[in-house]
C-alpha cells in the first residue's frame, strides 16, 4: 500500500483528471440533488423514487456536505457515489415491489440488533452471533442491489456484482489507508445498517461530514421512514431465499433506538460497552481515517471534540429509551466487550439463553470458523490514544460516567 505521501501524489492526479473530466461535462464528483437524482435515474434506467419525503433530507444533506466538509474533488466523487448508491437501492427497492409485490409479505421477524458506542466489540460479535445456524447477517456486497434481486441472480451474476463493489472498496482504501487498520471493509465482510438508512436519507454516520444542521434534523425527525426503508431492505434481500434470523448492526442505532423499535417491536437488542477512554479514542481515530475520505486534511483537535460531542448526544439518547424500554419488547442484555473478546463463544450461548433461543447443532465450529476468518482478513489494528485528539481522559470519563456500571 501506498503511504501517505504517495497517496496524497496520487489524489493530487486524481483532482486533476476530475477537474479536466468536469470540462468535458462529466457530473461525477457534483454534490447537487438534482445531478444526483438524474445519475440514479441514468444508472438504473428507473425513475420511480417511491415517497417523495426523501427529499427535504436529502436537500439537507447535500447543503451540509457543500457547507461543512471541505472536500476536493476526489472526496465529492466519494460523496455522490455514496449518495447515489442509496438512490439507487432506492429505484431498485421501488421497481422490485411493483414486480413482485409478495416481497411485501417477507418476514423480517424478530431480529438481533446489536448497538453500543463505536469501537465496543459490535463488529467481532455481529461475525461470533451470525455464525450460529439459521442466522444471517448484512454483508457488504448486499448493501449495494444489483439491477435484479439477489434470488433473480445466477452464480456468475452474483460473482460479478461482488467484483464490482470490490472494486469500489479498492477507491475507498485507495482515498484513506489508515482505514483498513481502523475498521474492516471487504466486499463479503459483514456489514453495518448504514447504507439502508441512508436510502431515506437519514445517516448518522454522514452528518459526521454534514455538520449540525442536517444533525438536528435527523435528531428532530427521529428518524422517522428510515427503518420502514430498512425492513423494505431487508424483504427485497431475503425474497425467495432460505428463511432466516437478521443479525443486523450499527452504532449508529443508538441515536435512532426508538425508530428502531416501532419498525421491529420485537427486536432482540444487545448492548455492548468498553471503557470510554478507549472506545472514544478509537473512534476519533476512525473518524480521522474517514474524514480523509472526502479531505486530505484534517484538525485531529475538531475531530475528537465532534467525536466526543456526537457520541455523547447518541449515548444519552439511546439511554433514555432504554429508561422507558416498551413491555411489548424483549428486555435487552448489556455485554461487555473484555468479556467478549476474551470468551466469544461463551458469549454467543449467553445471548441466545437470554432471548430463549434454542442451541442449534454445530454452533461451537461454525462461530470459532467464523472468528478464525475474520482474524485472518483484519489489518494490524490502529492504536489511538485520546491526548492525539485534544481529549482529556478525565473529560472523556465524566461525559460517559454511566458506561463504567456495565464494564467489568
């Protein structure tokens, strides 16, 4: 892999061959709703967005982006593409009900939901927990619908489809090395709710780029339509497939719990919790990793106060749903991630003794397996510290003082 030095030589070329592309009419790297709608529309051969309420968020978001994230040419490429990957899962979402409108009649039943701060084992438990038999989770391939529904696809179609989205990770670990060594991306890796929320244009994990204003609105929307989309989603992955339980994922939950719950009432969730200080360390690392995705630059200061501001406002509201958790739902189960990590099997077998699921035949070698390969496909991982951001541990330990009653 290149290092910085040469990385950044290179994204100077790739500014370059952008700005000459730009004069020849080429829209790629546009951050403009319009540009985006007509690329989606262009892409898919499909016009049909479905409910128009999509658009307030997603004019929000596009201002957001050109006002906050001070990003070159290469970066609003990323940006667009990002966006108009959900565009285009939604067209394809819209066009594959009106085809086949049993999808509608897909279970999505009673899911396992993991969600915790960033950085707290969410990841190695979605592998350990989606290797138990009868259990599937989102893998990275999947977020991105090929122009027919996986169950449509023959082997070689799906093989295909997996190489271009491949491909697309290549650009990503191309823009920001010190991603690989922060968080897995692979086209088969298991895969974070991000990019299924977005469809309805209410990302967490973009407002990291968006800046306050498309935050507070997603805060004052709470997220409503985004987990309608979620479980279209998930229908149009599972239509005509195996019947399965969804092991689904994101941190990014914690800000939108409730939304979560009125879509799956009867969502199995996990909480996972570290100490603070590490968890909030590691993830302004991440965020530093992702914020050169869109910038060659970045105030590491800025990205730990964002980090510490937005996990505190997503850890106070998820805990406050937590204090009126619904009767109707299961009661959640709170892990912690010394524990994980140290016994991940014996883990997985407390979670399905909590939700009172059966023990399948061979899940000892299926989860072990699991973990073993995702031992091999992970990077050295990046150590961060919180004075490399600005953070006082003290500081970090007081905004989260409710986390170390779950901590061993």
């Amino acid at each position: 892999m290149a290092g910085a030095r040469d990385t950044q030589w290179l994204r100077s070329l790739w500014n370059a061959g952008i700005a000459s592309a730009r004069m020849l009419g080429w829209s790629g790297a546009e951050l403009d709703v319009d540009v985006l709608l007509a690329r989606a529309a262009r892409a898919t051969g499909l016009s049909d967005f479905g409910d128009p309420g999509f658009r307030e968020p997603l004019a929000l978001l596009v201002d957001g982006l050109a006002a906050s994230a001070h990003a070159d040419a290469s970066g609003r490429q990323f940006l667009a593409g990002f966006i108009g990957c959900a565009l285009e899962n939604r067209l394809r979402i819209v066009a594959a009900e009106h085809a086949h409108p049993d999808i509608a009649g897909v279970p999505v039943a009673a899911p396992f939901v993991i969600v915790g701060l960033p950085r707290t084992g969410t990841t190695l438990l979605q592998t350990a927990l989606a290797a138990v038999p009868g259990l599937r989770t989102l893998l990275n391939w999947e977020t991105r619908l090929p122009a027919q529904l996986p169950a449509l696809l023959t082997p070689r179609e799906i093989a295909q489809h997996r190489a271009r989205v491949a491909r697309e990770i290549r650009f990503v670990n191309w823009l920001s090395p010190a991603l690989a060594g922060s968080h897995e991306v692979g086209a088969d890796a298991a895969e974070e709710c991000n990019g299924l929320l977005l469809i309805a244009m209410q990302s967490q994990l973009l407002a990291l780029f968006a800046g306050a204003r498309y935050e507070d609105s997603l805060y004052a929307s709470a997220f409503r339509g985004a987990y309608e989309w979620h479980r279209r989603y998930l229908q149009a992955l599972a239509y005509r497939q195996p019947e399965c339980t969804w092991v689904l994922k994101a941190p990014a939950h914690m800000a939108s719990l409730a939304g979560l719950l009125r879509a799956y009432p009867d969502a199995r969730v996990v909480f996972t919790h570290r100490d603070p200080v590490a968890s909030v360390a590691s993830t302004a690392g991440l965020n530093a990793a992702m914020w050169r995705l869109v910038s060659p630059h970045g105030d590491r200061r800025a990205i730990g106060a964002q980090a510490v501001a937005t996990l505190v406002r997503m850890h106070a509201t998820a805990h406050a749903v937590r204090a009126r958790w619904p009767e109707s739902a299961p009661p959640f189960l709170d892990l912690d991630y010394a524990t994980l990590a140290r016994e991940p099997l014996a883990t997985v077998r407390r979670i399905l003794a909590h939700f009172g699921v059966a023990e399948p035949p061979g899940v000892p070698d299926a989860v072990l397996r699991q973990l073993r390969a995702l031992q091999r496909r992970r990077a050295a991982p990046a150590r961060y510290t919180c004075a490399e951001f600005g953070l006082d541990e003290d500081d970090v330990r007081a905004a989260f003082a409710g986390e170390y009653a779950f901590i061993g």
